[in-house]
C-alpha cells in the first residue's frame, strides 16, 4: 500500500506518494486520487520522490486509470521525481496517449502550462 499525503496549490493538486505494506490495497491512492479529481483543479501532480524503486502493480494500474480520467475532461496527470523501477512499473501499462514525466515540481508546473510567477 502506499500513504499519500496531498497539498493543494492554486493550479494544481499536489498528491505525495510514500512506501506502505506492499501487499495491501491501494485505498488511500485511489481515494486521494478521486479527491484530487472532485478538486476541479486542471492538473494533478504524483510526486513518487519517496517511493525508491517500486510501485505496485495495483498502484500503477490505479495512476492510468485516474490519468485517461483525467484526460477525459483535459485535464492532465503529471508523475514527478519517479526512479527508472516506478517508470518502468507504470510503462507496463502503457496505453496512448503516455502519461507525463517531470524531473522536478518546476517541471510539472511547465508541463501543465502554469505560469511561475518569481
């Protein structure tokens, strides 16, 4: 399972993913993701900084679901600061259009169009 803590912020919905007992359900990921979804917000951001090299196969699924959801309504999903093992997890479930990489939270504000304001 992982723990997510989530953040909003004026343009987007920060959700924080963190390990958990790797066997468990994804409730609180896919709770957080439905919350972020009703937050109306045009962008949500899954920072996996914390989670090392793994994702479950569940949290994976969860994230493709949440992100051709997301798309749906042109919104947009951004998976910032994943290790090469959470890329390759969600590649697994590669459908088209590809979810969105972002190196850092600058990133992900670039990728959804935001303008930072210094």
């Amino acid at each position: 399972m992982t723990t997510v803590y989530h953040e909003l912020l004026p343009e987007s919905y920060l959700l924080l993913l963190t390990p958990g007992s790797p066997n468990a359900p994804e409730y609180a990921l896919d709770y957080s993701l439905k919350c972020a979804c009703r937050s109306g917000k045009p962008s949500v951001w899954v920072d996996c900084e914390l989670l090392g090299d793994f994702l479950s196969a569940e949290a994976a699924r969860t994230l493709w679901d949440f992100h051709h959801m997301l798309q749906g309504q042109h919104r947009q999903l951004v998976v910032v600061h994943a290790s090469d093992g959470v890329k390759q997890a969600l590649l697994k479930w590669r459908l088209t259009p590809s979810i969105c990489f972002a190196s850092t939270l600058i990133d992900a504000a670039w990728q959804s169009g935001l303008r930072l304001v210094a």
